[in-house]
C-alpha cells in the first residue's frame, strides 16, 4: 500500500513532466479514486511545484471531484472553467479540512482569476490540469491522455511509489510517444503554412506560364512567318534575319520565365520537405520578399476583397546569411499570417479609413543583421505578450491556430540559428517582431 509520504510525490513530479512537454497550466494534481472507501484521494501541487498536501472526500460531497466520478466511470475527459469565487470557496474547503492554513497558502501572490479545469480519466483515478488563459486544444490534452496512462502504468506497477523512477524508464516508450507526437504537431503546423502557401502559389506560377504561353504564340507565329517567307521567290534577307531576332529574344524570355516557375516549384518542394538543417549563404531580403509575395496572395485567395498596403525597405548592404532557408522562410511566412490575421482583426472594429499596412525591412548592424515585420493591427495585450512563444499558447478561436507557430519560429531562430526572436507592441495599435540573426 502506497503511503502519504509517497503519494506527496506525485504533483511536483507531474508538474515536472507537464513542463517539460510545454504545456500551458497553472495547477495540476492527481485525484485516486478508491471505489472500495468510496473515497477520492486527493494530491494537489501549489502553483511553485510544490506538494500542498493530501486530503480525502467522499463520493457522496457535492463539487468538482463529485460532477467528475460520472466522466471517470465512463472514461471520459472532463473540463468545466471556475472564476475567482469558485476558487476561494476551494480554499475554504482545504482550511476546514486542515489542508492548508489561509487562502493565500492555496492561491499564492499570483491567484488566478479565471480556471479552466481539465480531468482526465485513468485506470486508478483522474489527472488534474489547469489553465487560466483558455482552455486546452484537443492536441493538447490528446498528450495528457497520454501522460495520464503512462502515469496509470507506473502507479498500478509499483506497489512503492518511491521506485517511481524506476516506473517512468519503463515508461519511456509512452513518454516517447509523447514526444513523437508534438515532433508529429510540428510537422502538421508545417504542413499547414503548407497549404497556405498553396493559393499564394499558384498565383505567382501563373505569371510566368502567362509569359511562356504568349511568347511561345508570337513564336510560332513567326515560325510561320518565316517559313512563308522562305518560299518566296525573292526572298527578304533582312526581314528574315529580324524574324529570327526576335525568335531568339523569345526563347530567352521563355528560358528566363520558365526558370522563375521552375524556381517557385523548387521552392514549395523545399518548404515542404523535412529540414536537413544545412546552412547556406542565403540573400534575406529576396527570401523576405519572395515569402511576402507568398503570404499575402494566399490570404487574398481565401478574402478576394482584404487588401493591405506592403511596405519594404530592404537594405541594400545585406551580406550573405549562413541560414536554413526553408526554416527562416517558415518564420517569416508565420510573422507574415499572424500580422495579417492581426489587421483583418482590426478592420472589424476600426472606421472605414484604416488602411491596413503590413512593413517588412532588413537592416545591417555592426554583427548581426535584422529583419522586422512591423502591422497597424491589433497589437498584443501586455498580459500575454510572455506568453507568445510557449507551445500551443495562441490567442485566436479554437480552430484557428494550433498555438506553435510562435514557439515552433522561435526555437528555429534562438536554437536552430543562435538568434534572437524579440515582439515589441502597442496593444489596439501595432506589433513589430525583430529577427536577428549574426554573421561573420
């Protein structure tokens, strides 16, 4: 039989592990349900990862662990949102309980003010995680599914819970699986910025086949032209010698245009394509411009009538960049659709005279080079602005972002390219976020 002591243990440990996954909560605990005492076992950790305590209670009590039973027993997720006097009347419950000492030993210096609570059913019992910015994504709590099995594993294996340790390496496969699934939630946020390249694409591709098709009509006009012209009896040495001049002229403009497709489809290959992480010198502001133009015709092909005034200054000094392309190019084509997301927002809400701006410039500095990508759109609020590059943090409706576009951008720059990915904003104003990347 597991003691206390040991079950004590368990919150700063599942504290340790939700960390470590990047998942966003503010609380977290694990309820043990023991059908036989018709009892719940309670352990919560405080919101520093520290054990505040254990207590039990009964199936019979009315609140959160009695609306949850129903779920467990049906092995379903539970979530339901508290707000601050739900969460003091929790406090007065472990005060009578003997739990803790005063509400500030429950809700710290750092009390929520809103909860969302997520209750996740394993073999033994639920684990508890909470949120106080919004409630988690099916992606996310898919990984706490897993956790809670992994950890129902481990518990129902050991009778001692101090082998813990030894519980969780032979866990490791489940915890792999963990890993491997946000590797899996990468991927599909790439493959997403994928599909948003597609129409922005497909618009670009269309110029150049344009100019192939036209001048390949002159062409053969041409041809026809000069074959005529060689079956005259007096033949016009001039005019065919201009005839050919111009089919010359149009081979190279159908060279040079075929060239720039080719280039747009090797491109979407590469982006595509898993990242080798090989840096090569690379002109950052032809790949600034060239995923611009991307980004802003795919918005336009799924709101025919958005429009956004794009404002460059490229300077011009720019040395070479050792980057990863098509990594740099996934940053930039998601500080691209965010900004856009951010002044269509503010079209909403603003006169008919706003104009929507989106400024993208590059600048040299002394050893590094930056690029900022500057919108007039909502900005961020000052209470998030922290939270922006944590895993599936996203402001947006459920359904409309995944949440690691921000993270996924700055572990490409600060990790895969020992840069800086910094916001600065004016909340109902504007964002700007500065890329800075050294060179040699």
């Amino acid at each position: 039989m597991r003691t206390t002591q040991d079950l004590t243990r368990i919150p700063p440990l599942i504290w340790q592990e939700l960390t470590t996954l990047g998942i966003p909560f503010v609380r977290c605990g694990v309820f043990i349900i023991d059908q036989q005492q018709e009892q719940i076992h309670t352990f919560l950790s405080s919101p520093d990862g520290n054990a505040i305590a254990t207590f039990k209670t009964p199936f019979a009590t009315s609140g959160l662990l009695a609306d949850a039973l129903p779920h467990w027993r049906n092995k379903q997720i539970y979530t339901t949102h508290w707000d601050e006097a739900n969460l003091l009347v929790q406090a007065q419950v472990l005060i009578r309980q003997g739990v803790i000492s005063s509400p500030e030993a429950y809700l710290t210096d750092h009390r929520p003010t809103s909860l969302y609570l997520h209750l996740l059913p394993f073999m033994q019992g639920m684990l508890y995680v909470g949120n106080d910015t919004s409630p988690l994504t099916e992606d996310q709590l898919s990984v706490l599914q897993l956790l809670a099995d992994a950890f129902s594993t481990a518990y129902a294996r050991y009778d001692d819970f101090t082998q813990l340790e030894a519980a969780k390496r032979l866990a490791d496969s489940t915890l792999s699986e963990l890993r491997a699934t946000q590797t899996q939630l990468i991927q599909k946020e790439k493959m997403a910025s994928l599909g948003e390249l597609t129409a922005g694409i497909a618009h670009e591709i269309q110029n150049p086949l344009n100019f192939v098709n036209n001048f390949s009509e002159v062409s053969a006009e041409l041809v026809a032209e000069l074959e005529e012209e060689q079956q005259m009896p007096n033949r016009d040495a001039e005019l065919e010698a201009e005839i050919l001049s111009d089919l010359k002229q149009n081979l190279q403009k159908i060279t040079h245009h075929g060239g720039r497709a080719s280039a747009i489809v090797k491109g979407m290959l590469e982006h595509s394509r898993t990242s080798t992480g090989q840096k090569e010198p690379a002109n950052l502001n032809t790949l600034a411009d060239e995923y611009l133009r991307l980004a802003y015709h795919g918005v336009r092909a799924k709101e025919a009538a958005f429009t956004c005034q794009l404002v460059t200054h490229f300077n011009s000094d720019l040395p070479p960049i050792e980057v990863v392309a098509q990594d740099i190019g996934q940053v930039l084509l998601n500080l691209y659709n965010n900004a856009f997301y951010a002044v269509q927002e503010k079209q909403k809400w603003t006169p008919a005279d706003y104009l929507p701006t989106l400024t993208v410039s590059t600048r040299r500095l002394v050893n590094s080079v930056e690029i900022r990508v500057k919108d007039n759109g909502t900005g961020i609020p000052e209470s998030v602005k922290t939270k922006i590059f944590q895993p599936f943090f996203t402001t947006k409706p459920t359904g409309e972002g995944t949440g690691l576009g921000l993270s996924l951008s700055y572990d490409i720059v600060t990790k895969g390219h020992e840069g800086t990915l910094t916001v600065e904003s004016h909340e109902g104003q504007d964002s700007e976020f500065v890329i800075t990347l050294l060179h040699t």
